[in-house]
C-alpha cells in the first residue's frame, strides 16, 4: 500500500489540534507543518558470497569400525593386578607350579559350570592358592557368518563365570597360563586365603 499526500484540508487540521496541544519536548524547535517523509528506499541483502567448496567437504570421516568386545586374553592382560606384583610375575612366566589342576576338555557347558564351582570352592577349603584351570583353545568354526563367533566356548565362559557369584568371592586374579602349563588354552587362578 503506497503512502498519499496530505491534502491541505489535512494540513489545516493537524495545525489546529498542534497549537492546543502541549508540547512534549520544548527544546526542540516546532517545525511548520508535518513534513513527510520520503519513501524508504527498499535495501537489498547483501548477496552472500560463498567460499570455494567442494561436494561433502563437511561429510564426517569414515565410519568409526565397530566396537566389539575384546578378546578374553586383551581383556584378562588389561585388567589391573589384584595379587603380589611379584608373585604375579613368576606365576606369568611358569616359576609358580599350580596346586591343584581342571581340566574342562571335552565338557559342555551345562556340566562344566557346576564342576568348575566345585573346584574352585573345594580348592580355596583346602587352602591352595594357585589353581590351573583347562578350557582347550576350542575348535575353528566352518562357516563364519555375519556374527563374529569366539572361539571356544569355555575359553571365554570361565572367566566370566570366575568373576561372577559364588566364585567371585574366592577368586583373587585369573590369567592366561603360561605355554608350559597350557598356554592360550588354560588359566591360572589366583585364589584368596579363607579366613
């Protein structure tokens, strides 16, 4: 909608309802009558200006690779030692020869378990300290799938079953055995003194 001029009828009328008006600010000067303002040129935005670029310049990298799980052995080498340092060392090179020994080959997982609570239980009663407990390494899967499948199932079930109840209360350490004592396919397991 365009702005129109004031007729002089217009004029005449704001000058009266002007003289019998008080005057807000008196300092400054009273002008003849309304001026009218010129219409506001419109401004255009300034054209952006873009920077040289490339397609997917701010795409993210490459896919971080899935997490999975770590290997039992990483996990086991990570975990803090719980024991004597120094004693921790000799039983990893083999110095320390296991009191008592289990070995789990050939076993399922439903007869396994309670064996491998058995053991351990019986073992910290009888005050040993350092027991060997055997898995095997397991054996290669045929077909590997989409699923990335552990090999061996005891190797990586008895160190989760060592670090839960009941066992976990009597388990001090457990480590990968030395190559004299099994390597890759045993366990030491460092147990705590009953009290």
């Amino acid at each position: 909608m365009s702005r129109r001029k004031l007729t002089a009828d217009e004029i005449e009328l704001w000058r009266k309802v002007a003289k019998q008006a008080e005057r807000m600010h008196p300092e400054i000067p009273q002008s003849v009558h309304p001026v009218t303002l010129p219409k506001p040129k419109p401004t255009k935005p300034p054209k952006p200006r873009f920077d040289a670029f490339e397609v997917g310049q701010n795409a993210p990298g490459k896919p971080a690779r899935h997490a999975l799980k770590p290997a039992i052995s990483e996990s086991l080498r990570t975990s803090p030692v719980q024991m004597d340092t120094k004693a921790f060392g000799r039983m990893k090179r083999g110095k320390i020869k296991p009191e008592g020994k289990l070995d789990l080959h050939g076993m399922r997982i439903d007869t396994a378990y309670p064996a491998l609570i058995r053991f351990v239980l019986t073992a910290q009663a009888s005050g040993k300290r350092l027991v060997l407990v055997v898995t095997g390494k397991g054996k290669d899967r045929d077909e590997p799938g989409p699923i990335p499948t552990p090999r061996g199932v005891l190797r990586n079930q008895v160190p989760q079953w060592l670090a839960l109840p009941p066992l976990a209360q009597a388990v001090l350490q457990v480590t990968q055995a030395h190559i004299s004592h099994g390597g890759e396919g045993a366990y030491y397991v460092y147990l705590r003194r009953t009290r």
